[in-house]
C-alpha cells in the first residue's frame, strides 16, 4: 500500500485501486498514452510515467475538434514532468462520415484517432496503446468505447475500476493542476446528430466557449443548434450569467459569431445533453 497516499487520509479503496492500476502499467512494459490534458488521460500518464519511466510515449492529436488551448495545457504538462510526448496532427473534416454526423460520430472519429497511434507503437516497439476511459464512462452514449474494444485498446483506469471523484481525488494529491478541472469533449459534442459538421460551426462552438471560459463560468458548453446557440453552464452559476452586463456581453459577442439567437438552458450543464434525444 502507498503509505505517503495512505497519510493523507485517502479512503482504503481507492488506495487499493492505485495500487491495481500502477500493477496493471507495470505488467504492460511499455505503452502509447493518448493524452488530451483532460482529468483522466494526465492522470493516467502521471501514473504510467512513474511505473514506466521512459517506456512510454504520451500523444496528442491536434484537430478541428480540439480546441487549442487544450493542445497548449497538454503540451505544458508534459514539459514540466519531462514525459516523453509528441503531437499528431489530423483532419477530422476529411472524413465523409464524421462529417455526416450521424450517432455513430464518436465511433468513426476514435477509429481516426487511434489509427496514427497504432502504428507508432507498432513500429517503435511500445507493447500497449491506453486511453483513459474510466468505469463511469459506460453510464453515457459512448459508441467510441466499441471503437476501443475493436482494436484492442487498453483502458487501465477502468481495469482498475476508477470513477471520476477517484481520479480528481488522487490527482489532487499528486499535485497535478487536473484535479479539479471541467469536464471536457470534443467540439462535435456541441453539434446534434443529423447536423452536417462544418469548420465555421466548430469555429464557433469554441470561440463561443472561450468567451464563456473567460468571464468566469467554471463549466460550459455552447451547444450549437444552426442559427441557435444553447448555452448550458452549473445552476449555482445561473445568477452570473443573468446579470444585465455579463447578459449583454455574451448576447453581444456569440452574435458576432454569427448566431442569430442566444438562448440559456434553464436544466444547466449536464454531460452529454445531446445524447438525451437518442432515449426518446
């Protein structure tokens, strides 16, 4: 058992799961980490990094998708913990199924994903390929979970069976800056099924979301419905976005954009909102 975690009064079985996950990497010997900066992925190559040392290989994909600010917090943290990474860069928008966006969206861009990445740890020599999915993730709409499974991707963190409040728990204690960090997908998340994906909407979705970033709101998303913007930010945040000087802002800016109308989600932010007509 880790004894310096244990100090901290961190519970027992989440200390039990650390100690199955660093068992897990150090039984794998070398590993690709597709790291986004996200809670999950930073934590996961913290991890792997310390069992493995230089045995493995951190990788960003830079796209459309990903907003760049998430590229720059990814490539900050792997300077500061020397971890070995590179950046590869694709186009989502090449591809005509993505772009149709149909449910399967999830599945056909992890497919595009992992592609480049497979063939690094092939030829280089690196005997797993890991992403971070963790146990919760099963609870949403997840089509690119079987795109994993397909080609055999490793998901330690739910082998080891974490959930969210795990990892920021942990990761809090490992002094890593994720630990409390919003939740965050990729900008096709905000586009609904059936919406043919385009660079302008992407474009705006991110803009959008940094406008929102920046004045303050913790947890955002900018759902984009055509010529609708749907802004969806925490309840106890409501206050802050009503107020007449942010209100207008926002209106102001998102307009400048190119939305036509601004509207708010009274039901607040929830992970994966657009996946809720799928239930219907």
């Amino acid at each position: 058992m880790d004894q310096d975690f244990a100090s901290r009064n961190i519970p027992r079985k989440i200390l039990v799961k650390h100690e199955k996950l660093k068992e897990i990497l150090k039984n794998m010997k070398s590993v690709v980490v597709a790291f986004s900066g996200g809670v999950d992925s930073t934590f996961l190559l913290k991890v792997a990094h310390e069992v493995l040392g230089e045995r493995v290989l951190g990788i960003t994909i830079r796209s459309e998708v990903m907003g760049e600010h998430e590229v720059k917090r990814a490539v900050k943290f792997v300077q500061k913990w020397k971890i070995p990474h590179r950046i590869i860069s694709i186009s989502c928008m090449k591809n005509a199924e993505f772009v149709q966006n149909s449910s399967l969206r999830c599945y056909i861009c992890k497919k595009d994903d992992f592609a480049p990445m497979i063939d690094i740890a092939r030829e280089e020599g690196y005997d797993h390929v890991l992403d971070g999915s963790h146990a919760q993730d099963k609870d949403d709409y997840r089509p690119g979970l079987k795109a994993l499974e397909e080609l055999n991707i490793r998901s330690p963190l739910k082998e080891a069976d974490f959930v969210k409040e795990d990892i920021r728990l942990i990761s809090k204690e490992m002094g890593l800056s994720t630990w409390n960090k919003p939740s965050a997908a990729c900008l096709a998340s905000r586009i609904p099924y059936g919406m043919e994906i385009t660079q302008t909407a992407l474009v705006q979705v991110d803009r959008a979301e940094s406008l929102l970033r920046s004045l303050g709101f913790t947890q955002v998303r900018a759902r984009h419905h055509g010529q609708i913007a749907r802004i969806e930010v925490p309840p106890e945040e409501f206050r802050q976005i009503v107020d007449e000087k942010t209100r207008k802002q926002i209106v102001r800016r998102l307009k400048q954009l190119g939305f036509d109308y601004i509207t708010f989600d009274l039901e607040g932010y929830r992970t994966g909102s657009l996946n809720e007509v799928l239930d219907s």
